[in-house]
C-alpha cells in the first residue's frame, strides 16, 4: 500500500465521514486507524469496515492503534503514507484531566512521532476545535492562540495538543482544522451522533430544564459532518495552503444563542405533543447564578438535577464568552467553500429531533 493516507479515529463519527469522502474522491489507499483492546475487537472493527464502505478489494485496511500506547503504529510501515488525517480524540465535554491528556494530548504527540518518520509525507491534518480559544472574548484569529482558560479539560487538552503541534512538530507538513459544533450530518439537519447540543434541546422539549446558561447575544457557530469532511478533502490536497483553518461559517452568518434558540423554539410550537404540554421558553441565568445551581445540585446530591445539570455544565461557560471566529485563512484556501447556513440548519436539525424524538421513534412521523 504506497502512498496511502492514514486516517486515526477512522470508525468514528466524523472518521467515518472522511473515509467515504476520501474512497469517493480519490483513487488513494487508505489505512483506517482504530483503537481496539485485542484481536476480537479488531475483528468485529474490521467486519464493520467491510460493510460500511464502498470500497475495492485491497483499498482499505484496518489496524489497531490505541493512543495511550506510545507507539500506536507498529503496524503501518511508515514509507508508505503520504497523508494523514488525526480524528480519534475523547470528546466528551466532561472527560477527566488525566484521559483527556493522554488521549488527546499524548496521544497526538505519538501521532505526530510516527508522522515525523513517514519519509514521503505531504499533509498532516489535525481536527482541532474552535474552543482551544477557551475563556478568550472577541475576534479569535486563525493562528496559534495562547493560554486564556478553558471552561473543561476537553478545551484544554486540545488546545495543548495544538501547542505540541506549533511547537516541536512545526517541521512537519501540517494544517490545523478547527471546528465548530456539528449539529447534522448534512443540510437535510439528520443527526446520526447526539451531543451535548441535542441534549439540551431535549431538556428543553421535555420541560426538564427552564434556564439556559449563557448571555443570548453569545454567537454559536454550528456545522455539518459534510462540511466538515469537504475542507478535509479540499485541505489535504497538495495544492492547498497550510496552516490553521476555521472550519465554520463567516461571522456574519453565525448566529447569536439567542436566534438559536428561537429558531428551536419555532419548531417546537409547530409539535402538537408540545403545545399542548404549555411549556415555556427558558430564562437566560447568569454565569454566578448558574455556577450556584450547579454546585447546589451536586452538594444536595440531588441525582436527577445533577444529571440534567451535568448535561448542560461542561460546556455552559462558553456561552457567556462572546466571540467569532475568523476564517479568511479558509476563504484563501477555499474559494469556492460555502458553510452551511446556520438558522436554516439549525432549524431543519431541530426539525428532525423532534420528528424523531430524538432518535426514538425508527420511522419520523410524519
Ligand atoms: N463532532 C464535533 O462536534 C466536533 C467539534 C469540534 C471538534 N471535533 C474534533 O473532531 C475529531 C473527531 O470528532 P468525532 O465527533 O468524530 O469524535 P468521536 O465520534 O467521539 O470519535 C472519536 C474517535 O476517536 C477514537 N479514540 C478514542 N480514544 C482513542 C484511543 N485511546 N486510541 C485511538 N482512538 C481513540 C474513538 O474510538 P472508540 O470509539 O473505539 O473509542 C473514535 O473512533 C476530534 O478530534 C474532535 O475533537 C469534533
């Protein structure tokens, strides 16, 4: 398999996405990186390969490679890749310190090593996330940022994954691309991975939770797992600039916590099942107050509440921190790049949750 492109964290939602982008618009090998804890579950990974994708006999193989080893690769000769794309990460908002340090961080150091001895190396992608900018406010550029806090251990790690990537691996052919919440797997708003977006919208349908934590005015930037695996495509090609890309729409069209709600809201009013329950749009709560409960929550070891809570928390000090993101680096590199419209996407997202239930229901009712 000469000149292959490795993709880590290939079996996972957005992985899985730029597998089939990168089958269908190049003629490349591809070796699919998944963590696996011993041969059976690398068989059932591989089985699941082989059904997944439509690809020719040969084309793709799977290897384990977990990144708490520190030479996850032994399997892949390095000679033969010529592009990567880094995915696997632990995303969860709540993730631990430790595990998001050795996964993340550690974990994409050990990737960057074994990209330093691929000889024939072109391209090195790094999903990255738009809140490695952390409790920074205001315009946040694309370039490497520098330590302002981060509201959870999961921002930190990957901003500190990004400073070993700047710093002792600057040598290598690499490109950072930060994203923003994906809400859908494409424009038609279906949602095959729930986040912590989904999540509370559905507090909300059910009447679970009447606050929403955060300033209304905050902007929320939201994708698609399209988008998101047609810059990777477009980023990896030779010809393409390198450096650090905002993988979302334009500050103009991002839209303000407050618009999105609405728009969730909208839809919500339009559900027979909803109205009839009478439940009210959510009160904004500030940052001090929202911390209270939080913690109030915890102490009173109050299960549900601090269920519900703990949903909202990880991520809730971000929507008290204004910022945009800027993406003339990607515009540059891109030209022809058209994000997603964010209210019509959201709009369309929600749509299916609630059709769906939230992915209850097999069938969306009508
Ligand atoms: N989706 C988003 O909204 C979003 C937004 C911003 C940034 N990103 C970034 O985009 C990337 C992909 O996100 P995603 O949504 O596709 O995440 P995901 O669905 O959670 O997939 C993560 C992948 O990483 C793998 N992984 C976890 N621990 C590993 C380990 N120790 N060794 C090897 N692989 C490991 C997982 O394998 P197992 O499941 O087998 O553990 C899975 O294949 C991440 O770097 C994330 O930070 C995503």
């Amino acid at each position: 398999m000469t000149g292959a492109t490795m993709v880590t964290g290939a079996d996972g939602y957005l992985g899985r996405r730029v597998v089939s982008t990168l089958l269908a618009r190049t003629d490349d090998p591809l070796v699919l990186a998944v963590r696996a804890a011993d041969d059976t579950e690398l068989a059932t990974k591989r089985e699941w390969a082989a059904t997944a994708f439509d690809a020719a006999p040969g084309r793709i193989r799977v290897v384990a490679a977990d990144l708490r080893q520190p030479k996850p690769f032994v399997d892949v000769d390095p000679a033969t890749v010529r592009r990567i794309v880094h995915t696997a990460a632990i995303t969860r908002f709540n993730v631990d310190r430790d595990s998001a340090r050795q996964v993340n961080l550690e974990g994409t150091a050990a990737v960057c090593d074994f990209a330093a001895t691929c000889v024939n190396l072109d391209r090195y992608l790094v999903l990255s996330t738009l809140y490695v900018s952390g409790r920074h406010e205001g315009p946040v550029a694309e370039h490497r940022l520098d330590d302002r806090g981060f509201v959870n251990h999961y921002e930190w790690s990957k901003w500190a994954a990004e400073e070993r990537v700047f710093g002792e691996y600057a040598h290598l052919p690499v490109s950072v691309l930060r994203l923003p919440t994906v809400i859908a797997d494409d424009d038609s708003g279906r949602v095959t991975q729930y986040n912590a977006f989904h999540h509370t919208l559905r507090l909300f349908f059910y009447g679970l939770l009447g606050l929403v934590p955060g300033n209304p005015a905050t902007p929320l930037s939201v994708t698609t797992a399209a988008f998101v695996s047609d810059a990777v495509a477009h980023l990896l090609d030779d010809r393409a600039p390198r450096g650090v890309f905002h993988v979302c729409a334009d500050p103009d069209d991002t839209p303000a916590l407050g618009a999105v709600i609405d728009a969730a809201f909208a839809v919500f009013e339009s559900d027979d099942w909803f109205r009839r329950r009478r439940i009210l749009r959510p009160i904004y709560c500030d940052e001090p107050a929202f911390d209270r409960l939080t913690s109030a929550a915890r102490s009173m070891r109050q299960a549900v509440l601090s269920d519900v809570l703990g949903t909202v928390a990880p991520f809730g000090g971000q929507l008290y921190r204004p910022k945009t993101f800027q993406t003339d680096a990607l515009r540059s590199a891109w030209p022809g790049c058209a994000a997603p419209k964010s209210i019509p996407l959201v709009t369309s997202t929600v749509s299916h949750l609630v059709r769906t239930r939230w992915g209850k229901t097999q069938q969306e009712a009508p």
